[in-house]
C-alpha cells in the first residue's frame, strides 16, 4: 500500500517529466530519442539467450560498470547483458565501451517507475537478475522484480549521509525497497552502515568496482596524440566541471598573472550541453579557445582548451600535467578521482566530495591529491604543481599506489552475484 501514492505521483508527474524531456532535447537531442523505451515499450529485442540485466543511470555509472560487465559476460559466456540508462550519455558511453560486443550486450533506457511500464519491460526480458549500480533504488522496480521472481543486488553501493536523509524521509516506501533488495555490495563500511540502517537485510562490503577500471589502450594512444598537440605546454585540466565553477576557474585562472610560460587550461564540463556555454564565459574573459572537435593541426595560441568530446576521460587524463576533479568547488559533492589516480596524476579537489567521501579522504591522505578551500587556492596550488616537476612526480607515484591498493572489487563482486543468480 505504501506505493500506491507513489505510482500516483508518477502518473500526474508524467506530462510534466516528458515535456522536461523534451526540453532537455533542444540542447541534448538524444533526450527526444527512444521515448517508447521510457514507457516501457523496448526496443530491444527479446531473445533465447538467458539476460543478466544491469543498469547504470548516466555516464559515471556506465564507466564504473565496465569491469562488471566484461566479468559476467566471461562468466556466463551462454548469457547475454541488458545495460539500461536514464541518460543519452550513459547510453552513448555505453555503446563506445561496449559496442564490440554485437548480440551479447544490448541497449536501453530504464522506464518510469510505475507498476505497468515495469511490468512490461519485465514480461519482454525475463532478466535472471537485476543489478543495481550504485545508488538507484526505484520501489516499483524492485516490487516488480520481486513479484516476477527477479532477484535484485545493489552493486558498488554508496550512500551519503545527505542521501540517507532524504531516504529517511520517504519512510515505509523507502524500507520496503530497501528490505526487498537481495544483495547489496557496498563500497565502503561507512556506506554499509548508511544502507543497513534504511533496512536492506544483507550488505556486503565490496570496495569500489572504479578501482578495477583499466585505462585502454586506444585512449592512451589518443592522450600521446593529444599531449603532441599541445607542443610540450604545461597543461592544468580542470576534469567534469559543473554549472557555477568554469566562471570561477577561468577567473583565477586569470588572476594568477605568474602562469607558467604558455601554460594551458583544459576545461571539460561535466554535461554535453553545456559546451557552448562555457566556451562562451571563456571567450567573453577574452581568452582565446580552442575546442577539441575541432583540434586537428595543434593548438596553436590558445588559453583554453574546451574539451568537448564523449568517452576521451582517460586521454584527457592521460594528456595533463595536473587535474582538477569539478563538482567539488561548490556544493555538489564532487566526482570520481579514481580515474586521474589511476595514470599516475596528481589530483587537485574543493571542499565538497561528499558523494567519494572515503576515497577522496584517503586520496589526501596517501598525498595522491590535495584539497583546496576555494578557486583561487586550486590556481595557485595548481600553478605550483606545473612548475615543480618532483613534486608531480611525488604526487603520481602516491597517485598509483593508492588506486593499485584498493583493486579486486569486481572479483568479490562476482562471487557474491554467482550465489544470486537463479
């Protein structure tokens, strides 16, 4: 009974969230795309092969999931895997990572979480197993996959105390998905007890599956080609920047009037749609920018390099000196710096790392990176790093043995999974 308000709200909210959608489309067409799917009409076909279902809302999640997803594709090799996303990025970075795999790996968005759309999506599939990624937890879907059969694990879990909060405050909705969820593999014990307490009756602790993310190859490659591009500059990346900070690192950016000779600022905004934008707040501070779309012969004079690219993450790491991990200079709980650390980079992060809390504190720790009060301690201590090449060199080598450290959840992940799967 406790859902029933729920599916409500979604059925009012519905008119509203696709018109959002559709919106959202006007700078982001793949917003406008596959609506069906979002309603619980795949498009994917259904097949003979058994489907291990996992699901990854947007682009961070899809990354992390990849170590997964090739560890169930080998394990099982007569199964194929269902990766469901919310967002056209998730998606596109989904189809670039696993694209290779032809029939073996198939695509979709998530519908709404009404009781209908979820049961329909349910009867087409008939998954064996519902893999959660991280943080999604959708009551309909979890009742549905019960009803169905379909066991559900929440897979490098984490929840911080902000999310507890607003988990406590959906009350008996909140606890019966989370006591009807079968597994949970949390990243860190902080994050289990945070679960726990919201109900769910078997938590693990796992580690991060991020750790076990290997740089390929071709986006090294593409780093080496990047790095020669840049004629040897010393380049300060400033990696998934959000609304609100490019105005704040391009203004210390300009204030530090000591820049390294021919230092360089990457900035790669976290959201696609917001690439002309931050060109623009660059261009209207007079500096000269450079998008990568369009970097072909090197690039040249310019201040800013505007890194407007899907799926280059590990170049653009690949191809700095020093980085920046956003979301972190204001209020939003930063991103992933597993990543960076993983190429031996020394990390730059702001105040705010609440959704990485544990590995952003042991990052600091270890000195693979260094947190800043604010845009202008980021410059400096940024400006410092390119000009003092044995302190980057000190910084990298912490980097790497920090991520090397904490590897294996995938492994242990696996294991856990093999016991759930029917």
């Amino acid at each position: 009974m406790n859902r029933w308000p729920y599916s409500l709200a979604w059925w009012l909210a519905l008119p509203l969230v696709l018109a959002r959608l559709w919106w959202r489309g006007r700078k982001e067409p793949g917003y406008r795309a596959h609506w069906a799917e979002r309603l619980g009409f795949p498009g994917a076909a259904a097949s003979a092969r058994p489907t291990l279902w996992v699901h990854a809302v947007s682009v961070g999640e899809t990354r992390a999931s990849e170590p997964l997803v090739e560890a169930l594709l080998a394990a099982y090799p007569d199964s194929r895997i269902l990766l469901t996303h919310m967002t056209p990025t998730g998606r596109a970075t989904g189809k670039s990572l696993f694209g290779h795999h032809g029939e073996r790996l198939v695509q979709s968005y998530l519908p709404y979480d009404t009781g209908f759309m979820v049961g329909r999506f349910l009867r087409r599939f008939q998954p064996r197993v519902c893999i959660l990624m991280e943080t999604e937890v959708w009551p309909n879907l979890i009742a549905g996959c019960a009803s169905a059969g379909v066991p559900v694990a929440l897979v490098n879990a984490r929840l911080s105390e902000r999310s507890l909060r607003r988990g406590r405050k959906m009350g008996a909705l909140m606890r019966d998905a989370a006591g009807a969820i079968g597994l949970v593999a949390a990243q860190t014990e902080a994050d289990a007890a945070r679960i726990r307490s919201l109900g769910a009756p078997r938590v693990e602790v796992t580690g991060s599956i991020k750790f076990d993310v290997v740089p390929p190859q071709a986006a090294l490659e593409k780093g080496a080609w990047l790095r020669g591009q840049f004629g040897g500059r010393p380049v300060f990346l400033c990696a998934s920047t959000r609304e609100g900070e490019e105005a704040l690192i391009l203004d210390a950016w300009q204030r530090e009037a000591d820049k390294p000779p021919a230092a360089l600022l990457a900035i790669v905004p976290r959201h696609p749609q917001r690439f002309d934008e931050v060109e623009k707040l660059a261009a209207a501070r007079g500096l000269a920018v450079q998008r990568r779309s369009r970097l072909e012969h090197g690039i040249g004079n310019a201040d800013v390099l505007l890194g407007d690219s899907m799926g280059e993450m590990f170049a653009y790491y690949a191809a700095c000196d020093c980085a920046f991990i956003g979301g972190s200079l204001m209020p939003l709980g930063g991103q992933n710096l597993i990543e960076a650390c993983a190429l031996g980079k020394p990390v730059l992060v702001g105040e705010h790392t609440f959704n990485f809390a544990q590995a952003t504190e042991e990052a600091v720790a270890s000195g693979a990176a260094l947190r800043v009060p604010d845009a202008g301690a980021l410059m400096a201590a940024a400006l410092r790093l390119l000009e003092d090449e044995g302190a980057r060199a000190g910084m990298g080598a912490h980097a790497l043995a920090f991520a090397g450290r904490h590897r294996g959840a995938t492994l242990r992940t696996v294991e856990l999974l093999r016991r759930l799967i029917r």
